[in-house]
C-alpha cells in the first residue's frame, strides 16, 4: 500500500510500523519511500541499496543532515501496531514505534510538506543499523557517497523523549583472560585454578564508582559492568583459563584508544582482548546551527549516555544531536509503544527550526 504522505504524522508512523522491516528486510518500505518522495520537484532522491536520501538544494548558505533508519530488531507478536490508553496518556503500540520509526514518519512528513525550508536539508532514511556496524546502511552510504555528507549539523531521531540529547558515549567491549594450571581437582593442590584468579576483577567491577564527566556542557556518566564470564573444563578438573566480557561505556572526552589504555591500567597483569570499539560524540552544541536548534525546539539538551549513530556524523566533522519521539526504555521491548504526543511536538519543533524565525 503506498505511503500517504497527508496523514498525520501519528497515522504516517502507523503506516510505516504496519510495513515489516527487521533487519535485512527493508526493501519493501525503502520501495515505498522512493514511490512517494520521488514525484515532489522540490526533492532530489537518490538510492543506495535500501537507504534512501532526498535532498533539497536552494542553494541555502547552511545544511543541515536529518536521518532515521528504516529497520526494526525482530518482532514478538507486536504488529500490527494499535492505539491504547493508559493513565490518560495515548499510546502507540507495536514494534518499531519508538526505535525508530516515529522518528522517521515525522521526518517523511516534514520532508514532503516544507517545500522551501530556511536552510537546505539532506533526509537520510538507512538500512541495517540493529546489526552489525559493517552491514550499517549509513556507513555504507558515506563510502558511496561521501559528497551527501556535506553539511553544518546532523539531527538523527533516535528516541529521545522529545528532548535534545547531545553526542552520546562510545562504547567498547574486552575480554579479560587469568590463566593457570591444570589438575585433577582431587589434587587441585598441583594446580593453579583461573576462576579464582579472575576474582579481583569482580570485586574491582562491583566496588566501581561511575565516572561522571562534563563534554562542553553536558554530563556523561560513564559505566563498566561485566556483562559475561566462561571458564572451566570438567567437573573433575581444575580449569587453566577463565574470562570475563567487560562493557566499558566511555565519555566522549576519551577516544577509544584512550578508553582501551584505561581499561589496560585499570586490569593491569590479565590478557586483555579487544571484541569491540566505537567513539563516542561530543556534544557540538558550540556550532551556531545547533545552538539555534536547542532554542527552537525548546528546553535543555541532555547528555545521550547510550552510542548511536551520531557518532558517524561526529567522526566526520559534523556536530550531531539526537531528537526524536518515544522512551528509549521502551526500544526493542515487546511492549514498545510511544506517546502520540510526542510524535506532534518533535513534528512541531522541527518544523518551526527548518521554516525560520518567526514561526516559533
């Protein structure tokens, strides 16, 4: 069924769940997408596997990078979406409500109706970012074509509660190894048990104080948790190797070098296995272009603690924000669902930056 791009933006985020689309399964909405942007002039639309871009170009003195993507993490009995209330509050249920889709249905209302925004805009609308980083529609796009990723800001509609959030924390996984000897365990005298080497590390991890720390005005706080732990051979045997998987999610004042090197001092005499690594994102609330968003939309922009993709945006140059509809708690639950009231007011404090002083 096409997109009807008129319907509000709580009926356009309905249409858009109601399209299946976990991962690797996007075609069919990115299909839709081009079918309803591609006849409006005052959109350039361009296609790379099943992102899709639509640009304006006013020849505007500034640009702004506006994205959501397009999958969902699979269903559980959560489609197609309904309309419940609770406690007087309106609610859209079902999966892809709040990570992302919302955020997205705003995004495709606002790029079909603002004809001649006050700055030029490139809508970004990308595959695969609840998979694994090498299959990120948005990282592919940016080694296709780098030339889209010309602009002075970048807004991605993550949840946010309809909230500026600002940068957000890297994240980086390790595995951190003690090793010993081998015995049977009636003479585990002989040997030298790894389990119980790695339990200063258990104890380090759970007496660990939080770090919080300012990035140009915001307060990231920091955390480092076990989040796996292996070892063992038999139940007769005395194991020589036991691991633990260590979450560190880091401040964007830290490179994750840096975080890597912390994590070195911090287990200093264990193996220390790097599994994953991503940076984090300043703020960029410096840049006049998000200043002017912040006061747009109204409120206090807070520090993103989880990563997401503004991190790309950021590692280009570009000074990145998340604002979107829907409470992060609720992305990926089997009960996700987003107020309806923050679909209008995101719609409303985006349309009132992009249209230009005076309408807000």
């Amino acid at each position: 069924m096409p997109l009807d791009l008129t319907a509000t933006s709580i009926d356009l985020t309905r249409q858009i769940c109601d399209i299946e689309s976990v991962s690797g399964n996007e075609q069919t909405l990115a299909d839709a997408i081009v079918e309803a942007l591609s006849p409006l002039p005052h959109l350039e639309v361009i296609r790379d596997g099943d992102t899709v871009v639509a640009r304006t170009n006013l020849g505007r003195e500034r640009r702004a990078l506006i994205a959501g993507h397009l999958d969902t993490v699979p269903l559980n009995g959560n489609l197609p979406t309904r309309f419940e209330e609770e406690g007087g509050v309106r609610y859209l249920w079902g999966r892809g409500t709040v990570d992302m889709k919302a955020g997205v249905a705003v995004q495709l209302k606002l790029a079909a109706e603002l004809t001649a925004p006050a700055i030029d805009v490139t809508w970004m609308w990308y595959d695969h970012e609840e998979v694994n980083a090498e299959l990120n529609g948005l990282g592919r796009l940016a080694r296709n074509r780098p030339d889209l990723f010309v602009g002075d800001f970048a807004i991605l509609g993550e949840p946010s509660n309809g909230v500026v959030e600002g940068g957000c924390n890297g994240n980086l996984r390790v595995e951190v190894r003690a090793y010993g000897l081998r015995a049977h365990s009636a003479r585990g005298w002989v040997g030298d048990n790894a389990i119980h080497k790695i339990a200063p590390i258990l104890d380090l991890l759970a007496g660990y104080t939080a770090r919080e720390v300012e990035v140009d005005g915001l307060v990231y706080r920091e955390g480092l948790n076990a989040v796996g732990i292996s070892g063992g051979v038999a139940g007769n045997i005395i194991p020589d190797e036991a691991m633990v998987h260590i979450n560190y999610r880091f401040a964007p004042s830290r490179s994750s070098q840096e975080a890597i090197a912390y994590l070195h001092e911090l287990f200093a005499g264990y193996e220390i296995t790097v599994v994953d690594r991503a940076d984090g994102a300043r703020p960029g609330l410096d840049a006049p272009l998000a200043q002017e968003f912040v006061a747009a939309v109204g409120g206090v922009a807070k520090p993103k603690y989880g990563w997401t993709d503004v991190a790309r945006f950021s590692a280009l140059g570009i000074p990145a924000v998340n604002y979107g509809p829907g409470d992060p708690l609720k992305a990926h639950a089997d009960d996700e669902r987003v107020d309806v009231e923050q679909i209008v007011s995101v719609e409303a404090g985006l349309r009132a930056w992009l249209s230009g002083p005076g309408t807000h």
